[in-house]
C-alpha cells in the first residue's frame, strides 16, 4: 500500500510516499511564491529518485486547507487530478490536523495557528491523545487567547508563522509517518467532489452578505 | 500521417473549459462551464470567487470532454494549457492539473498564450493564410498583431489604458443596463441613432487605442444630463457610442493592412461577437479586396477549443514545456 501523502497550503511544499508505514521518500521544501510553480516538478523527481511510478500509488492524502488560498488549490487541484486520471482512492485533512499530531512535545494541549492577517488565525486545539477540543476555524487571535484561560492544563502552540503575542511556540515540522497513520482512513471521496476548507468567505461575498 | 489530438485546457478568467481538437483544425468535443451568472451579482469577475469555482470543476469539465469526446486520456497525444495572460489564480488551476495529467500520463505539456488561441479560434473555421493582421478585441485586450508566418507574431499596437470590451462593460454599467455590457450595446445600437457627439478615442498614426476618454465623455454626459433632469436615450448612447468605437478600430486595422500590405484578417476575442464591428469590418474587407475571418461566437469568448488549437502548432514545432512552467498574469505575445 503506497500512499502519497501532499500539503502545499502553507508556503511549504510538504510530500510523502509512505509505503506500508514507512516513509521512503520526502520533501519539506519553503517555496513560498516558487510554490506553484515548482511543486509539481518536485513531486515528479520525488517518485523518481523512489523509483515510483505515478500508478504505483494507492492513494492520496491531501490537505485542503486552512491557509494560503493559491497554495490550497495547487494541492488540490493536482490531488484531485491525479486521482481522477489515474482512478485513486483519495482523502483529505486539515493542515492543522497535521500540524497537531506531529507536535510530540509533552504538553497538555496542542494549538496549532496559521496566520490569517488583521489579526486572525486558523486555528483549533487537540489534546495530547489528538482529540479535538476547539474545532478549526476563521478566528480572532485576541478571542483564540481568551479561550485559553480556560483550558486545565499546558498548552503550546504550534506554527510556522511569525505571529505576535503567542507563546510558548514549537515550530511545524511534520510527522509524515505519524500524519499517514492517524489520517489515511479518513472518509474516501469522489475526486470530483474534493473541495477546499477556507474556512473563510472572499471579501466579495462578505461584502455582499453584510 | 497519423492524426494528432490536443487535449485544450483553459481556465484565465471566468469559464473552465476543455477541448479536444484533431490536427489544428477539427473540434472533437468542447466542454465549458461559465461562471457568469455567478459573478453577475457583483457587477464583475472576482477573482478569488472565479478560482474557488475552477478547482471544483476542473476535474470533471475535462471527465466531460472525454466522455463527449468518447476518448480516453491515451488516445490524447498532448496537452495544451493557457498560462497567461489572465487572473493568477484561476489561470493556476488550469495550470496544475494541466501539469499533472503530463505528468500521470507522460505526454507532452505545450504552454499557450490566450492570445495565440484567440487567434488561432480562426483556424476552426478555414485554415488560415499567411501573412495576416490579426485584430484581438476582448475584455483585457484591444490588439493589432501582425503574423508572417504561423505562430510567428509581431504586436504592432494596442490599448493605452481601457480594453474595448472592458470600456463596453463600464458604458453599459453607466447607463444601467447591467452586466455584462458588450452584448446588450450592440442590440440596443442596432435600435438608435448616431446623436450623442462624442470624442473620437486617439485618431492617430500609431497603432494604439485609448479608450478611457471616450468613457469618461460618457460617464461625464450622462452625469450632466442627470444633474438637468433630461432623459438620455440610452438607444441612441448606445448607438453613439458603438460607432465612435467601431470607426477607430477598423480604421487603425485598415491602415495595419495596408502598411504591411496584407490580404487576410482575422478578428478575435470576446467582442469579436460583436455585430456592429463584424459588419463594418466586413464592409471595408470588401471594398479593399481583403480575405476576412471571424469565429462563430462560441469560438469568441474564452474556450478551450482555440487553445488546443494553437497548441497543435507548437506542438508540431516541439515547443513544449517542463513542469516548471508557471502562470503569468502578464506575458508578451510569443
């Protein structure tokens, strides 16, 4: 069982192939505005230099966001093809997902934030077995903090941005093995019908609504 | 000689489209998912809004063009992708999964230029004859191009500031006759008459447009008629207006014609569905003795059908790309 695992919603490009539990190759790779378009052409000399054949994969696991909108759709939109054109199971998560069960700091409570600007983040919070207990949202760093104060136990939080005011900080580094293992049975869906989580409308729509 | 299939994908701006066109010439099946009544309830494409749309679709515009097509991925000898000019973000979409099918599949990745395919839509309709002036009339584009030979282009001039289609959408946005505008000013200039005195856009010897004068004129008119209580006879500004536009273009194409003493014209882009200027560019392709070819309107708008048909003639020349290859939102013709 081969399973490509690919989270290009930050403006790192993270890729796996995990074969049977083990990682046999990897990017981690900080692209930021190269990302779409050297993403691609990175995956490709991934499964060349692990002698695999794009056929050779079972199935994808991709992230589908929060985070940087353009970075979400490449991800996707090569997901969802290559699972389409080649007919492959496919999954996805969200990148704090990931970002919370590679945290393996001994703490309480695992946040992982993404900056969302003016003040804003993505964010959730996991306990220590990775149980959601703040569900991932579009959401004020000021009400994030709030929420904190009640929360028994350490916490930490865990980013790649470099956002004020929050601490104690671990950096992201993902955990493709332990990401694959937790994720890989999630919900399979009709590459058709893979859709990103922005967690947040466009400026348009919320000018319209308001 | 064994037929070549261009699978075409394009996704610049606000449809999701893909084609498959045999040797340059022949349309096997087009599919092309417009997102126009989307953006209609704001008055104009948001990009954001039209990228979010291009991811979901994508996957199953092309599923569709192969089902229309009754082919499957192997029979396609390459893929042909816009890569700008255009919106960033929607262009990318297009990109990606253009990029993965080369690369799942192992076939060839042509990189086109949107503008090339507006050109070469004309190829659908009788091949086209070299050399040729080509005039690309759009939503982002007012372009005189001079082509020797195929694939070989030389942009002789074009807008200073507003494209043509772009000023048609303002227009009509001023005198409230909603979005977008191009198609309704050219019904309601067929109904008026030629009242409104209004600026003729640059009338000079280059072979540029500028058409943000004549808009504010526009805008400024009936403004002032507001403010006096008059009515304006949206008919006859539409009339107005059209034949001001018209009359620069086609004169600026006839002198590109001539100074480079050619004998074929083709018309492209969105506004090339326009009547009024198919039928004054008719009129003076006839009394100049010039071979004139214009798209039947589903070739006018953005489709994927010119882009693989483009993409046969860089295919033919092996211009093809890697998978570094990236969306631009600006590009020069080449």
């Amino acid at each position: 069982m081969k399973i490509l695992y690919l989270d290009t919603s930050s403006s790192f490009l993270y890729c796996a192939i995990i074969k049977n539990d083990e990682c046999i190759g990897e990017i981690k790779l900080k692209l930021e505005k190269d990302l779409s378009a050297l993403a691609l052409d990175e995956i490709s000399n991934l499964f060349l230099v692990t002698s695999t054949k794009p056929d050779d994969i079972d199935k994808i696991l991709v992230v589908n966001g929060p985070g940087s909108f353009t970075g979400i759709r490449v991800g996707l939109t090569i997901a969802k093809t290559f699972a389409w054109g080649l007919n492959k199971k496919i999954s996805t998560l969200s990148s704090l997902d990931a970002m919370a069960i590679s945290c393996k700091e001994d703490y309480d409570y695992f946040i992982p934030v993404i900056d969302a600007r003016r003040g804003y983040v993505y964010s959730g919070i996991y306990d220590k077995d990775n149980n959601i207990v703040l569900k991932n949202q579009y959401i004020s760093l000021e009400v994030l903090k709030a929420t904190l104060d009640n929360l028994p136990g350490s916490y930490v939080f865990v980013t790649n941005d470099d956002i004020d005011g929050i601490s104690p900080i671990t950096k992201y580094d993902p955990d493709f093995v332990a990401i694959v293992q937790k994720f890989k049975d999630n919900e399979e869906i009709n590459p058709h019908g893979i859709d990103a989580l922005y967690l947040k409308l466009t400026e348009a729509e919320e000018k319209l609504n308001a | 000689m064994k037929d070549i299939y261009i699978l075409g994908i394009e996704s610049s701006c606000d449809e999701t489209s893909a084609s498959i066109i045999r040797n340059g010439t022949d349309e096997i099946a087009t599919v092309i998912l417009s997102q126009i009544d989307i953006h209609t309830n704001f008055g104009g494409v948001v990009p954001e809004i039209a990228s979010r749309h291009h991811v979901k679709n994508i996957t199953m515009v092309i599923e569709d063009c192969l089902n229309k097509a009754n082919m499957s991925m192997n029979e396609i000898d390459a893929i042909a992708v816009t890569y700008g000019p255009g919106l960033i973000g929607s262009l990318l979409v297009g990109l990606e999964s253009a990029k993965t099918l080369s690369f799942i599949y192992n076939k060839p990745l042509i990189p086109v230029h949107h503008i090339a395919g507006h050109i070469y839509a004309n190829n659908l309709v009788k091949t086209m004859k070299y050399p040729l002036i080509a005039l690309v009339v759009s939503g982002g584009h007012t372009d005189l191009v001079y082509m020797e030979d195929e694939y070989k282009f030389k942009r002789l001039g074009g807008t200073l500031d507003d494209a043509v289609g772009e000023c048609y959408d303002k227009v009509a946005r001023v005198i409230g006759v909603g979005y977008p505008g191009g198609p309704v000013i050219d019904k309601m200039a067929t109904l008026g008459s030629h009242t409104y005195n209004l600026p003729i856009p640059l009338d000079d010897n280059s072979y540029n447009f500028s058409f943000s004068g004549l808009k504010s004129a526009i805008i400024n008119l009936v403004h002032n008629e507001e403010q006096r209580g008059n009515e304006i006879n949206k008919e006859d500004l539409a009339t107005s207006f059209q034949e001001v536009v018209v009359d620069i273009i086609t004169k600026k194409t006839l002198k590109a014609l001539k100074d480079f003493n050619v004998k074929n014209l083709v018309l492209a882009g969105g506004v090339a569905a326009n009547k009024g200027l198919r039928d004054k560019l008719t009129l003076i392709c006839e009394e100049n003795d010039i071979d004139y070819t214009f798209p039947p309107i589903k070739y006018c708008t953005d489709n994927a059908a010119m882009i693989a048909t483009a993409g046969y003639f860089l295919y033919k020349e092996g211009r093809f790309s890697d998978l570094q290859l990236n969306a631009k939102s600006s590009v020069e013709l080449q």
